[in-house]
C-alpha cells in the first residue's frame, strides 16, 4: 500500500498523472498510460471499464484501500479522486 502511495507522489512530481475518470479512460484507450490506480469506494461500473480497456491494453489496474476523498488529499487537491492513472 505504501509503495503505490509513494509512486502516485512520484508520479505527481513528474506531472506524470491523469486525473478524473474521464482523462484516464480516455488515455487507457489511447495506450499512454503504465499503471491505474482506483480507490475502494470507486463505482462498479467504472471498474468494469477499468478491467475492461486496461486488459485491452496490458496496463494494470490497482485497487487501493483508501477512500476517493482521501487520495484527493494524497494528491494535493481539494476533492474527491476516485481514479488516475499514470503516464508511461
């Protein structure tokens, strides 16, 4: 759990992340993302997406156990992030 938690700052450092459902969808599809992290309280229907294009694109998908709001806190921002993923 640590170690995911410290390549996401990493990652963050780098301006290596992408934010949102959205954006990281998209960017899975597109094949520039290396990993995808989603929170324990992430809906259902978006983790099917996740499963579904990240074994498309052999990116692997993690499952933190911390809630959305708190890995907005990890990740320096105001609210809620329930999915990012990470730039190759």
């Amino acid at each position: 759990m640590a170690d995911f938690i410290s390549d996401i700052k990493d990652a963050m450092k780098k301006k290596r992340l992408v934010l949102g459902t959205e954006s990281t969808v998209k960017n899975l599809k597109l094949g520039k993302l290396a990993k995808v992290f989603a929170t324990n309280n992430c809906p259902e229907d978006v983790k099917g997406d996740l499963e579904y294009y990240g074994e498309l694109a052999n990116v692997p998908v993690v499952y933190l156990s911390i809630p959305n709001d708190e890995l907005g806190t990890i990740c320096k921002k105001q609210f809620a992030i329930s999915v990012l993923g990470q730039k190759k």
